[in-house]
C-alpha cells in the first residue's frame, strides 16, 4: 500500500508507462477524481529491489463491493507472479476493510489471469479507453 508521496509518483509512473505510453491511452482519462490526493482511494505500488514493479489502485463502491482499477506490471516484469502478489495485497486490504465482494473492468486479453484469481465475468465485453474489457467479480470470504 502506498505510504507516502515518493510511492504515490511511483505507482503513477508506472501506470502512465503501462496504460498511457504503452496501450496508448490518452492521458486525459487515465487520471480521474479518484487518484486525487483527497479522494477515497487507497494506491498500491510493488517493489523488487527498489524498481517499481506494480501497481493498483482500490476504492469502494458501497459498504460489500470494492472496486479494483489500474491495475499494472512493469512490461519487462511480466509473467514473474507481480500481478498475482498485487491483487492478494488488495484483495487483502479490502477484506480488512469489511468488503465482501471485489469487480473490476478487465481487458479481455488478461481475462484468464483474473479467471485464475478467482474472478468470474459476466455481461457484453465493452469498450474501455479503448481497449475491449470484460467485467469480472469475486466474492471474498465472509466478514459477517
């Protein structure tokens, strides 16, 4: 979980690298409201040996359903477990924070990384920045 502002600037290079310079989507909607300083949204960022590696971000939705977004590997470390090692860090968080059921919006060509995690899709795939997505959701264990 992002602790400061240095970590802050780093879970949002890495995204900007991912999903503005690398997918191509423009700048102006990969920042929202939600990764204002103020906003409701916790940020992830992962580290291996001081290079920053991952990324996401959290926010919830109402008080069961938690929403996952942003979520973003380093190109060069991709397909060394990153991804899986962030989405158990924030599916971590928002069970401790009494959320019972995650969803996120996950581009189709990662779809079975999610699948694997857990998540199932339902719905139409949709366009996205884009970018075709698919929305996926995950029960978490009970908090109740």
């Amino acid at each position: 979980m992002v602790s400061d502002d240095a970590e802050r600037r780093d879970a949002f290079d890495l995204r900007r690298a991912v999903f503005v310079e690398e997918q191509g989507v423009d700048e102006e909607i990969e920042w929202d409201e939600h990764d204002e300083p103020d906003a409701d949204a916790t940020h992830f960022v992962a580290y291996d040996d001081g290079d920053v590696v991952g990324a996401a971000r959290f926010r919830g939705v109402d008080g069961e359903v938690g929403k996952v977004e942003r979520v973003a590997v380093a190109a060069d470390r991709r397909g060394e477990d990153w991804g899986r090692r962030v989405m158990d860090a924030v599916e971590s968080h928002a069970h401790a924070d009494g959320f019972d059921r995650l969803a996120l919006h996950a581009q189709t060509q990662v779809r079975g990384f999610y699948e694997r995690l857990g998540y199932d899709a339902f719905g139409e795939e949709f366009e996205e920045a884009g970018i075709p997505h698919i929305e996926m959701e995950k029960e978490l264990a009970s908090n109740r």
